[in-house]
C-alpha cells in the first residue's frame, strides 16, 4: 500500500515476476504505474507491506544492481553526453571511458559529439537518459515512459535494443502509454487500474526484434 494523504495510490498488491524478462506496465493516468516503480526503485518507500527486491528485503544492499530512467532526465544541461555518463559513471566506481562510449553507442548517440546537453533535442535526452540507466549494468532496469517525446521511429530501435538487453538476461520494467511498440518485444503485459494490477497478459514474441541495433548518430 502507498497513501499520499488518504488517496490510495497503490492497493493491496500481491505478485511476483520472473527474472530475465521484459515485463510492460500500462494503465490510465493516476493507475498507480510511475508510483510502483518508485517504490522498487526505492525512491519511496510502501505505506503498508513490503517486498522482495533480487531476493532481499533490504534494498539498500542491492541498490548498484538496479537501473532507473524516470520523468526527470537527471542529467546536467551544461556538459556533453559523454562528461555526462563519466560522471554518473564516476559514481559507480567506474573510471573506463569504454563503458560510457558502449552506453551512448547502444542508445544510438555519438560519443564524439561535443555538443552540450542542453543543446540536445528531447528525443536525444531521452536516449542519454536511457544510458544513464544501464550504465553500471544492472540486472534489474526500471523506465518510467522512456519513449517520450521520441519519434516512431527512433523509438521502435529504442524497443528493439531493450528486448536485446533483456535477452543479455536483465529483467526490464517499461511503463509506457505507447504499448504497440513493445509489440514483439515484450514478455508480458502487465494492467494497472486504481493503484492495483487487474491483468497480465503473456506476450508473442518476435526473435528477429531483439537482435536490432542501433547505428550511433
């Protein structure tokens, strides 16, 4: 349960999800998606109840193992795409610049672009925010609407190298209100509705869809 006064934003939810799989979550305005995944992420912590994160209940111990891209962008405007990941990456620990040049090539930007962040279109923002997330590797990627303000077609290569990510054995987490492009791509589509989650529908999968990958830009 999480109360945000006496609303009820999420309500007697009970379920587990398998690992190595790209789960979609999709609902109206207000079902209680975005709040979910911040509770995972453990930006928030649950009113009522608790859950398992990667098999602990305490998840500050498994925090370096999980990835979250949310509405914010959380990336500084003054410095390039790759000062950006550099410092992000610094944050982890890691100093290898390949790391940031793998990240920004998987989402398909230029790691040799100069240019600033706040020079950047907001489809370009997201895919830096999107590298921000898998930065570190983490087994377990949460993305709260990352194909927002993208074009249809950027996003369907964005969706196609998610479903390749989850195929490297990451378990995914992608509320999204555009679910015809996780079509193929998706294990499992899961529907919220005032703050609980009324269905689950396993997904067709197309192999040929996680094999895409991007041509950095």
């Amino acid at each position: 349960m999480k109360f945000f006064g006496r609303f009820a934003a999420i309500r007697g939810i009970s379920a587990s999800f398998a690992p190595g799989r790209l789960y979609v979550v999709l609902g109206d305005n207000g079902a209680g998606k975005s709040t979910l995944l911040r509770i995972v992420a453990g930006l928030m912590e649950p009113s009522q109840g608790s859950f398992t994160l990667l098999g602990t209940t305490d998840h500050r111990k498994v925090a370096h193992r999980v990835g979250y891209m949310g509405h914010a962008p959380l990336l500084y405007d003054e410095l390039s795409g790759m000062e950006n990941l550099r410092y992000f990456a610094g944050l982890y620990g890691l100093d290898d610049d390949t790391v940031c040049r793998k990240a920004m090539q998987m989402v398909g930007l230029d790691p040799e672009l100069s240019r600033r962040i706040g020079q950047y279109s907001q489809g370009m923002r997201q895919r830096l925010s999107l590298a921000r997330a898998v930065l570190h590797d983490p087994e377990l990627i949460l993305l709260d609407e990352p194909f927002s303000n993208v074009d249809v077609h950027s996003a369907r290569e964005m969706a196609a190298v998610l479903g390749r990510v989850r195929d490297e054995g990451k378990t995914l987490f992608v509320v999204t209100h555009q679910a015809a492009l996780m079509d193929g791509v998706a294990d499992e589509f899961v529907h919220m509705a005032a703050g609980q989650i009324v269905a689950r529908e396993e997904a067709v999968r197309k192999a040929a869809a996680s094999n895409a990958e991007w041509t950095p830009r």
